[in-house]
C-alpha cells in the first residue's frame, strides 16, 4: 500500500487508501460521496451482502469480539511463489479456521503444528467467491483460559462499504469489543495500536476482490477542494477521535509475545507500540473504517455513499420515498461496544505458518486484555 499507514484500510482509507474527499451534509453527518456511479454501487452490493445466509450472531457464552481485516490491494507483499497477500487478512481467517488455529490457546506457550511451521497461508487473505464484500467466520475460542466468542470478517477494500458491513454486523453480532486491523506501508518492526483517526482522507481509489483498482470507488472532494470525512467544525463531528481503548497498555500487554516473534535470519524481532495521538499520515481506507466506527459508537448519524446509506439511531429514520437505505444501530448495540481500536501490522510480516501463529497469538492476547 502506499503511505505510511498501508491500513488495508478498513477505516475510510488510512495510509494508502486515505480518506479522500468526504463531502458531507451541512448538518454534521458522515458522508463520503463516491460520485452518482460509486455511491450505487456501494449501496448495491451492500444490499446484496445484507441479503447473504452468513452472518455473525449474538450467541456464544464468551465475550463478544469482532476481528477484521482486509483484502487485496494493488502492492501487496507477495510469498517466495510469488503470492500477495495480506497479513491482516490473514490473520482473521487463520484464526477463524481450527484445523490451524487451536480453540484453546495459552498466548505463552501454545506452539503452531510442525507441519503448519513452514506452509505458506497468502491465500487465506484471497476473498471467496461470491463474498460480496466479506467473508465471516465465527468461533469460541479460549486464551489463557478466558472465553471469547469472536466475529471474523475479511473485507474486501473498497471505500464506505468495509464501514457499512463492520456496522452492519454490529448490529447482529453485538460486540463489546472491536478490533480492526490492515498492514502499514513502510513499517518493518512494529505492530502499532492506534491511540486515535482524523478527519483526514487520501483520494485514492478502492480496490476489487483481486486486488485490482476500482476506479468507482474513489472519494470527491467537496466544493471547497477539501477532503475532509466529515465537514470540519460541524456539531458532534471530531477533527480527531480518540481509541476507546488505551493503546499504551495494549502494547504493554501484547509486548512479551510480540517481542517472542523472529523477523529474519538475523533473528531480529517484531515489536508492538502504542500510539501517543492519531497519526495525520493514515488517512486511507484504515482511517476511514475507524473514524466512522468510533462516530457510530457515539451515537452519530452516519451516512455513506453520498448519503444513499444511513446507520444510526432510529430517530434518524429517512423519510418514506426518500432513496436511502437505512440500518439501525440500537443505542444498546453501540453502548455495548466498550473498546474498539485499530491494529497496524507491520508489512514484513511473512505468510509462514510460524508467523502467522505468532501474530495470531498477539491479537488473542489483546482481545483479553482485562477480561
């Protein structure tokens, strides 16, 4: 990806894809206008995705957690046989599949199968056929004998719709924590917790499942030439929103099994930091999903595609022949959500088997962080 934050990015387009003009309302709403084109489509397969059979639910006796990540993109790191992939999306299929990952794990001294050390897992980040816009997969697992119920979504990257379904599956999944997650161009040793998103977006197109551009998903700037999420200095609308987790403490946490991870040959080690304060330069896809999300779990009205999708409060309800399509979020589901953050994989991590247990094993002990 392109850009510091290389975030696959779930969030209106952090590092590569970066949150490029949001035009919004007047009236402090949330609306990325993607041009007459984009803005059907995204409500399109949007509509198509809600009318799937697999979606995440509220049953389960632990926890409730989301995991996501993302798709294909245009230059992603590729294995020794030439196979892109992303490890963000990797790591939520590798843990949704228990064949490779165990349902009971201990973040300290559970060990990947010797003949799943060296496999090389890229296709795991391929998006299935016929996913309209993601692949869900949902387990019980329990790490270092706390038990989690997790909801994983691999998302294609594509602008306002990676939102749409995160929201989407909140409402039926009713999460208590969130973890979103994309790679950061650029980054060869940290794993970096985001402290914050900025209302800040880079135009840059989307992209298909292949990992080809989409050039009907790019972001327009408003009348003013500005690329804003949402209008700067609306009422309710942040120019920078902070994580509802503490990023600090998460690295503090996750450290000692991060700093377990080999690198390279050299024996060079991965780390894990937390973020002081929201970084300008993710400003792609990443920061796009998290800037909306943490609007949501406040209760904001959020309207993507041009407007021609509404989440929020049932007060914010369109009126009847008005040609918007509109999801309730319970004001229950979106106080329910106590944490929610985004997670940043360096992109030297590799597709092995080993890797991807260890990086596996860092998101697990986050999501107990607490519990």
């Amino acid at each position: 990806m392109h850009g510091s934050s290389l975030c696959l990015k779930i969030i209106l387009i952090t590092a590569f894809f970066g949150l490029t003009a949001c035009r919004t309302s007047s009236n402090s709403e949330l609306k990325t206008d993607l041009g007459p084109a984009g803005n059907s489509k995204v409500v399109d397969q949007f509509k198509k995705y809600q009318s799937k059979t697999e979606h995440c639910d509220s049953s389960g006796t632990g926890t409730r957690i989301m995991l996501t990540g993302f798709g294909l993109f245009s230059s992603p790191p590729r294995n020794s046989k030439n196979v892109a992939y992303n490890i963000s999306g990797l790591i939520s299929r590798f843990m949704s599949t228990p064949a490779v990952f165990p349902s009971v794990v201990n973040t300290s001294t559970s060990v990947v199968a010797n003949n799943f050390k060296h496999t090389q897992f890229a296709q795991y980040s391929h998006m299935p056929a016929n996913a309209e816009g993601a692949k869900i997969s949902q387990r019980e697992l329990i790490i270092d004998q706390k038990p989690v119920t997790v909801c994983f979504i691999l998302l294609d990257v594509i602008w306002d719709q990676a939102a749409a379904i995160i929201l989407y599956e909140s409402t039926l999944f009713k999460p208590e924590r969130i973890i979103m997650s994309g790679l950061n161009a650029g980054e060869k040793q940290f794993g970096m917790f985001e402290a914050g998103a900025v209302n800040n977006a880079t135009a840059f197109e989307g992209f298909k499942p292949s990992g080809t551009p989409n050039l009907d998903n790019i972001p327009i700037a408003d009348t003013a030439g500005d690329s804003p999420v949402l209008p700067r200095g609306d009422h309710g609308i942040e120019q920078t929103i902070t994580m509802t987790w503490d990023a600090k403490k998460l690295a503090t946490f996750t450290a000692p099994v991060a700093d377990a991870i080999v690198r390279d040959k050299k024996t060079k080690v991965f780390n894990v930091r937390g973020e002081d304060a929201a970084r300008p330069s993710n400003d792609y896809i990443c920061n796009n999903v998290s800037f909306v999300i943490l609007h949501a779990i406040k209760g904001a009205e959020i309207n993507l595609a041009g407007g021609k999708l509404r989440f929020g409060p049932s007060q914010n309800s369109p009126a009847a022949g008005s040609g918007i399509e509109f999801v309730e979020i319970p004001k229950a589901v979106a106080d329910g959500i106590k944490s929610a953050g985004f997670f940043h994989y360096p992109d030297t991590a590799t597709d092995a088997g080993q890797t991807m247990f260890d990086w596996s094993k860092v998101i697990a002990k986050a999501m107990i962080i607490g519990l």
